[in-house]
C-alpha cells in the first residue's frame, strides 16, 4: 500500500495529485493508492460502505501532475439499491457487468514493479 507520493517539479517535491482535488488527503485509510504496468494510477476511495469511488491516472506531459483517464463509482442510495456508474459525479448509470469489466481492464495489465529513488537535497 502507498502512503504517500511526490513528484518533483524541478524546485520542490509536490502532489500530483493536488491539481486533481486530492490536497491535504492521506492515502492509506479510506483513500488507496495503485500503479499499473502501464503507467496508470489507481486511487480508491471509499466514503463508507454506501458509496466508492475509483479514479484512474496517468502522469501528464509536464511529468509532475497527473491526467484524468476514467473514473467509476458505485453509491447505495437511501432505497438500498445499489448503483453503479461510469463517472465519480453519478451521472452516467452503468451496469453492474460493465463496472466490473471497467475494473477489470487495469488489474489484468497488472500492478507495477516499481523501483523506488529517492530525492536528497544537499
């Protein structure tokens, strides 16, 4: 699991993620970071078991902020029926078969091998 990610941006360490409306959010807890073999970044975030949310990155031309490429989400509205959607906003209804198969299409490129380095100001 990743607790934390920065990029540099030539001055500073910096969120890529900020541009994307995830400054001050600790992943780890309700909010779950993933990298895939094809550059694509995961984040999972969950408000509770009634509603969830996935969206997927990758890093922009700029190398230091982050793209959207598509978001899901299921939400279990007061009337307990469960609903799922091609957008984080609850607008595009899905089916159930298409949101797993969304899914689906990262896990099977697979989870990248990362090699991490690290940043020291001298």
């Amino acid at each position: 699991m990743i607790y934390d990610f920065f990029t540099f941006d030539g001055k500073q360490a910096i969120s890529p993620f900020r541009e994307a409306g995830y400054v001050g959010i600790q992943f780890g807890h309700r909010v779950n970071l993933y990298f895939y073999s094809n550059g694509i970044f995961e984040v999972s975030k969950s408000n509770g078991a009634n509603n969830h949310v996935v969206d997927f990155y990758r890093m922009s031309a700029d190398g230091y902020n982050v793209d959207p490429v598509e978001s899901v989400s299921y939400k279990v509205p007061y009337d307990l029926i469960m609903r799922f959607y091609h957008d984080a906003e609850s607008e595009d209804e899905i089916s159930e078969k298409e949101y797993d198969a969304i899914l689906q299409k990262y896990i099977d490129v697979g989870e990248a091998d990362l090699n991490w380095s690290e940043i020291v100001k001298e």
